[in-house]
C-alpha cells in the first residue's frame, strides 16, 4: 500500500538565518492553502498530561495517553472521538497496532491491550514496567522497553513474547526504530545509542553520541 501513496512529505524551510521553532502553528495555518489549513485542531489537555500519541500508519486515527490514566481514541479527519476512558493508574507510553482497531498501553505495572471502543483484551505481565513502545508492522512484532533495562518483543498475531534482550544499560526512556530496516534504537544515560535486532543478544551497533544523557532518538525516513 506505501507504493500507492505517491505524495511527497512536507516540510518546513524558513529563510536564511531564521530558526524554525519560532515559526508558530497559527503562521503555518496562513500561509498553506485552505485545505491543508482546515486540517489544523487544536486540543486543550491541560487535566491528565503531560500526554503520549501515536498516530496509525495512514495518519488518520490519534491515540493520546495522559500520564494520570487518561486514553482517547479518535479519528482527526472527521474529529469522531472513538474511544475515551481512564485507566486509574500511569500511563507511560501507547501506541497502535496493525490496525486502528486495537492498541497497547504500557500502564504502571504491566502492558494492557484494548479495543477500538476501550474494551480490554489481554493482560500482559510478563512485560513488566515498560516505559517505550514502537510497533514493527512488516514483522507483527511489539518492540518494548523496560525500566529494568530489558527490550522485549511481542507477536501480536499469536500474542506471544518471541524475544527478550538485557541490554544492561539501565533504565529504558528513549526508543525508536529504523522505519526501512525496523532495527530498534536505545538511548542510554551514559551517552551511548545502541541499534537491536531481536534474534542478537548483544547490540549490533554501539556509538557514543553525547557526554550527557540521550533525551530523544530519531532516524531520518530514509533509514540512512
């Protein structure tokens, strides 16, 4: 289906010497045309945050978790509120599965799994105190990290764990994936970026980017 979605991403480029993130939404909305510009929302959540969203692959379904227990599922096309409910307890991270039809939220002791309209469907416990989620979607695999250092993997289509990985590095608050190769990046305290497939227990790539903690992780849509 990626094949079929011919449309370039877009960008923002500001002029030379200006800093993009004094750029704010508003001057955006201005300047695109109407219809990118009717696509703006605004949404005050200032109750349950500081929040987590995730979108669905296509971009159409938003998923927010507020850290005091709060999710809400909703379509932003047609801003139809799916699912809303509160959890009673953290939330840490959340994210889609293959489909806009289910989701996962890593609560305050174990990995929960839930429908479109809110309804639970599994408890995993045997993921225990995750703080990052990214979802694989060509392997069907739940990538998680832990707050014990461990990296976990989950088969949604059996729901499964298939692998789990001590990555001795401590607390886990940053991860993300290689969109083109879903290997997954781990940010550490001590500086260190680690790259992890799931059938190697040890770190195929293991670089020091900075003296100071990793705060966030990113990796260009191209994979390079």
């Amino acid at each position: 289906m990626d094949l079929l979605l011919l449309e370039e991403p877009g960008f923002l480029e500001g002029d030379e010497g200006e800093d993009t993130c004094t750029i704010s939404q508003a001057d955006i909305a201005q300047a695109v045309d109407l219809a990118a510009s009717a696509k703006r929302f605004d949404l005050r959540l200032d109750q349950f945050g500081p929040y987590r969203v995730s979108y669905t692959r296509n971009g159409r379904h938003l998923l927010l978790g507020g850290r005091r227990g709060h999710v809400a599922a909703l379509d932003w096309h047609t801003k139809a509120l799916m699912c809303e409910i509160n959890v009673m307890e953290a939330i840490t991270d959340l994210e889609w599965l293959h489909t806009e039809t289910m989701f996962a939220v890593a609560q305050r002791q174990w990995l929960y799994v839930y429908d479109n309209q809110g309804v639970e469907l599994n408890c995993l416990r045997r993921f225990h105190k995750v703080q990052r989620m990214t979802f694989l979607p060509y392997h069907f695999l739940l990538a998680t990290a832990s707050e014990t250092g461990f990296l976990q993997y989950l088969d949604i289509s059996v729901g499964k764990e298939v692998a789990t990985i001590c990555t001795k590095g401590g607390r886990l608050g940053v991860m993300t994936q290689n969109p083109t190769n879903a290997i997954v990046h781990l940010g550490h305290s001590n500086g260190t970026v680690t790259l992890w497939s799931p059938n190697i227990k040890e770190p195929l790539v293991r670089m020091l980017c900075h003296r100071g903690a990793v705060r966030a992780v990113a990796v260009d849509g191209s994979g390079t």
